[in-house]
C-alpha cells in the first residue's frame, strides 16, 4: 500500500514538473520578482538610512545588522517562497477542481495526502531555484559574505522549514476548496505574512499585540533563523531553540490542515460540492 | 463625435455595472497596495527612524513624513496601475468571452472602445487613490498641505499621459494574448521608477533617466511639492513643459500604434483568437 502511495506520489510530483516546464514564463517569473521586489525595498532603504550614520545605527540597533540588503532579500526571499506554495501546492486542488478532474483524483485509491502534496516537490525545485539565485546575487552585487558553512546552515533551516511550509500550502488548498476562492484569498493572506511576519522590517517596530501574532507564524522564525545563520553567522545549536519551536508550529500546522482538510472533504462530498466552481 | 461620445458614456456604465457585481475588487484596489507596499514599507521606515524623526528621507526627499511621502506615492502609483490592468482586463475580457470581435464589427472607432476602457479605469483608480489619500492623513499621521491643489493641472496633465500609455497597453493586448507576466512587470517598473516607493535620488544613474522620461515622475514630484512641500526635482515651468510633451507624444504614439496593431491582425484574421 505504502509503496503503490509512494508511485501515485512519484506520478503526481512527475506530472506537476512536466505542466510546469510547459510555462517557461514561469521561470523567468521565479528570477524577476525575488530579485526586483527587495531591489525596490533596497532602494527605499536608501532613501530612509540615505548614508546618515545615525538611521543606520537605529537600523541596526533594530535588526542586529548593518547588512540592509541582506537583510531585504532573505526576506524576500522566503516572502517568494510562501507565494510559490500559495500559488502552487495551495492552488493545485482548486486547479483540478476547476478543470473538472478533482473528482475522479477523489475516485482513486491512493492516499489524500498524495493528492494534498503531490504537487510540492516540482514547487520545492522552484523554489530552491530562486534561493541559489538569490544568493549569487547577495554574494556578487551586494558582497554578502555566503561561504559554504553558511550556504549549508541556511539549506539545513530551509529543510527545517519545509513541512511548515507544506502544511501551510494544505492548510490553505483546504480553505480554498471550500471557499472556492483562490486569488483575492493569496493577496490577502501574502499581505498578512508580508505586514507580520518581518519580510521587510524587524518585527519589533510592530506593536505588541501584532509581535505576539507573529511568533505564532512559522514565517516569521523562518526568516529570523535564516537572516542569523546568513547576515550574523549563527550556528545550527545556537538557533537549536527557535528551530524546535519552528518544528512545533509545523507540526500543529500539518495536522491542523489534516483536520480542516478531512472536514471540507466530508462536508463537499455530503454537499455535492466536491466538483463544483 | 456625439455618437462617439454616447459609446464612451455605454462603455462607462457597462464597466461600472460589472464593477458594481464584482464589489470585493474595488475593495482591494485600496487593500492591495496598503498590505502589501504601504504598511511594509512605512514599518520599514520606522526601523531608521531616529527620536522618532526620518532624517534620512528628509535628506534624500525633502521632508521627514514617511507616511505622506508614501500616501500620495501610493495615491498616484493607483492611477498607474489603474490604467494597465484595467485596459488589459477589459480587453481579456472581450478576447476570453469571444465577444471582441463582434464589439469591432459595431460602427464604433476602435479608438473609442479602448479611450471607454481607459476613462473607467481612471475613474476607479482615482476613487481608490483619493480613498488611499485619506486613509494616509487620518489613520497613518500623514500630514499634507492645501497647497496640494497647486498639482491638479499636473495631474491633469499627467491623466491625459495615462490615456496614451492605455492604447499602448491595449496594443500589447492585443499582439501578445498572454499578456499577464509582461503587464504585471512593466506596470510595476513603470511605477515604482517613477519614485513612488523612494525618492528619485536614490537611483542609480541610467534608472534616474529612464525616470525623467515617465510623466508620473513629474505628476507625482508636482504633487508631492503641494502636498509634503518638497523641492520639485526641476524648475516646475520645466517640470510642466516635460510633462506636457509626453502627454503629447504618449497619446500620439499610443495611439498610432494601436491602429497600426488593430490593423494588422485584422489582416491576419487573428484579432479574436487566444
């Protein structure tokens, strides 16, 4: 059973990397946004620090570094990362149900989780794709120093991040099945990440109520874990504490999007609703 | 020119009809741009302030209001966003429901049917942007002053622009069918290297002359001299006299190509194919 669910999710993941390979535009998309959306924001902090010696010591009395682009396009970066999942992983069942194919998916014997995350690893290349990007461009245009030892932390907190991030695409490919609702649903929740969780400010100039919403959002320990590992050097046992609490908050988000998911498919196939848009 | 006139006013109401049907997509034209550029950039800003003051943008804007500097960026950069997706929308719309040929088989200038498009877009964009002004001064601290009407021939100038860069837009459309990733890249350059998110004298020198060729660049510095009492970045007479040209020049091109475009596919027979 086991390995026949492994095959099914071989043949989903496979079936995913050819659609995408299909839209080249894609690609040229994943290398756009994560280098043009922190570029502005790098030239807006230019604009507020403008050299003064003093704004950028209250910026890095704020952040912990000097390092302001780095600083923007690790935020960036897992800001994109969270739009490739919403996109993708987050949108896949509501593309088949769209199409009309959502049903017969339902018809086969194969696990639900195999229909909830088949489509993620062909997003993960994406999205690692994006990362090595973004880190030749840190690396040459903004002489962040990345050697290896920091690629490799910040690979082993990106792994660590993964089921956060994929129970973060089901908990919302749930949602959306049932609201039946996919682009003003991505807007909204990218900006909510985007206001909370420190993408491109430190969160402790939001107010206190907002600070304690945002520790409870794995994106925001993703970005922290990753901006001390690449701008401040961090090692893997001094980050050991965040990245347990990072591995908690995945695992109440993977089984909160088992519970939600197991909820909507209950209440669509009572309904009827299962195949319609 | 009087039926032409009455097409516009039935392009008008027919738009603001399905807007009407659609409410939550007026609601994000004011949400979008705050969640996702305004508050993160205002807390951004708030990350270099020091004793509360932003000395740094007083030094590279001409004055320490992040918010109104952000506001009225934000008030502006939805005209400019208006115009690309509202044109590329409509036009999407008629292509997707296959119903552009028939409209260009009514005895209607194509011109008409684009200029309909684009006279809505603004007309929503400019609500939004007024909305966003507001919200600016009464829930963000934003302070501006009435000298801010000083600008309105400036904008005045610079919707005229906009209704030339709407045949451009609606020539792209048309050409390339798929024409999603292309508007959204070069409406976001388009408006953010016009200094919406930061001042202008932040870029680097080749973006600062693409900049200068943008008549938001112009409206929206004019603006911001009313509203922030900034330094405009030229004398304001030059500021006028460039902005006037491209008006000019955007509307005459624009539209000379949308003919051109309109024209050729008609030959290939490939107008309404997708």
């Amino acid at each position: 059973m086991l390995a026949a669910d492994l095959r099914a999710f071989y043949a989903a993941a496979l079936k995913e990397w050819r659609i995408m390979r299909r839209y080249p535009t894609v690609f040229i998309g994943i290398l756009f946004w994560p280098l043009i959306l922190p570029g502005v924001y790098v030239l807006q902090a230019n604009g507020f620090g403008a050299g003064d010696g003093q704004a950028l010591h209250a910026f890095a009395a704020r952040t912990g570094t000097l390092q302001v682009a780095g600083f923007l396009y690790v935020g960036g970066a897992i800001y994109m990362w969270l739009s490739v999942v919403l996109w993708g992983p987050g949108s896949a069942l509501r593309e088949e149900q769209t199409r009309g194919s959502l049903e017969q998916q339902f018809l086969t014997p194969v696990s639900r989780l195999v229909l909830l995350f088949g489509s993620a690893p062909a997003h993960l290349v994406q999205a690692f794709w994006m990362f090595l990007v973004i880190g030749i461009v840190l690396g040459t245009l903004f002489h962040v120093p990345i050697g290896a030892g920091t690629a490799v932390r910040a690979l082993v907190v990106i792994a660590i991040s993964v089921p956060a991030f994929l129970g973060l695409g089901a908990l919302f490919a749930a949602l959306v099945l049932r609201f039946k609702e996919v682009n003003g649903t991505v807007q909204l929740l990218r900006g909510v990440f985007q206001v909370l969780c420190g993408v491109t400010f430190p969160i402790v100039v939001l107010p206190l109520w907002a600070q304690a919403i945002a520790v409870t959002l794995p994106p925001t320990h993703v970005i922290a874990d990753i901006r001390s590992v690449v701008l401040s050097g961090a090692s893997l046992p001094s980050l050991a504490p965040d990245l347990l609490v990072l591995t908690g908050l995945s695992a109440l988000m993977c089984v909160m999007a088992a519970l939600v998911f197991q909820r909507c498919e209950r209440d669509s196939r009572r309904n009827g609703a299962l195949g319609q848009y | 020119m009087g039926a032409e006139l009455r097409a516009v006013g039935a392009i008008l109401r027919r738009d603001f009809r399905l807007l009407c049907r659609h409410p939550l997509n007026f609601v994000n034209l004011i949400l979008l741009p705050l969640y996702q550029f305004l508050i993160p950039s205002l807390l951004l800003g708030a990350a270099f302030l020091v004793n509360g003051r932003s000395v740094g943008l007083a030094r590279t804007a001409g004055t320490d209001d992040i918010a109104g500097f952000l506001f009225v960026g934000a008030a502006a950069s939805s005209l400019g966003f208006g115009i690309f997706w509202g044109v590329t929308w409509a036009i999407k719309r008629e292509v997707d429901t296959c119903t552009l040929e028939q409209a260009w088989l009514t005895p209607t200038s194509r011109e008409t049917l684009v200029l309909g498009s684009a006279l809505t877009s603004l007309a929503v964009s400019s609500v939004a942007g007024v909305v966003l002004f507001a919200m600016g001064g009464i829930i963000f601290g934003a302070h501006y002053s009435a000298r801010i009407a000083l600008g309105v021939p400036a904008l005045l100038l610079l919707l005229v622009s906009l209704i030339g860069i709407a045949f451009l837009v609606a020539a792209v459309v048309l050409r390339v069918r798929q024409p999603n990733f292309l508007i959204d890249t070069t409406s976001y350059l388009f408006v953010v290297t016009s200094g919406v998110l930061f001042p202008i004298a932040v870029l680097p020198a080749f973006l600062k002359f693409a900049a200068f060729a943008l008549p938001t660049t112009y409206g929206l510095d004019l603006l911001r001299a009313g509203a922030l009492g900034t330094s405009p970045l030229l004398p304001v007479v030059w500021e006028y006299a460039a902005l006037g040209v491209i008006a000019a020049g955007l509307v005459a091109i624009g539209r000379w190509t949308f003919l051109r475009t309109e024209r050729r596919l008609r030959v290939q027979g490939s107008l309404g194919s997708y």
